[in-house]
C-alpha cells in the first residue's frame, strides 16, 4: 500500500528523535497496537544504545498511528518511546 506522511507526523518524528524511514520501517514490519477513535496503530522496538537528554537508553519503541482511505496509508502522529523492553 501507497504511504502518505502528513506533515505534522513529518514535524513530530523529528522532535522526537526518529526519522521518515524509520515510519515506513515500522508500518511496513511493526506488530499491531491498539488505537483509538477507529485507527490502527504499529510499534516496533530498535536498539539504541546512546545518550537522549543527557540519559542512556538501551532501546527506543515507535508507534505510528495512521488511517488507510481508498488503499492509501495516511499518517496521523508518531510517538517515540526510550527504555528497555523485554
């Protein structure tokens, strides 16, 4: 399926510390989450290993919520989470 980034998707993933392939990585490989308001949702887990905000993370985890019109993937937000995850 065609993937559309929305920009406020495009300003958030910046912010918080991901990047444009890193959402097409996930919605493409992700595993499923849970969403609201009739949207689907996909995470997945990558190592990090390095310093965010003067902290050391093993792991980031990124969510990316979108819709699906007409066969089309249309972003709505990421979130990008630092930790570690079993």
């Amino acid at each position: 399926m065609k993937i559309i980034i929305e920009p406020h998707t495009l300003k958030r993933v910046t912010e918080r510390g991901a990047n444009e392939n890193d959402i097409i990585d996930v919605i493409n490989s992700g595993f499923n989450i849970t969403a609201k308001k009739g949207r689907f949702a996909k995470a997945k887990i990558y190592d990090y290993n390095k310093n965010r905000n003067s902290k050391f993370y093993e792991q980031k985890r990124i969510e990316v919520n979108y819709t699906i019109e007409n066969d089309i993937i249309v972003t709505i937000t990421v979130y990008v989470f630092y930790g570690k995850w079993d």
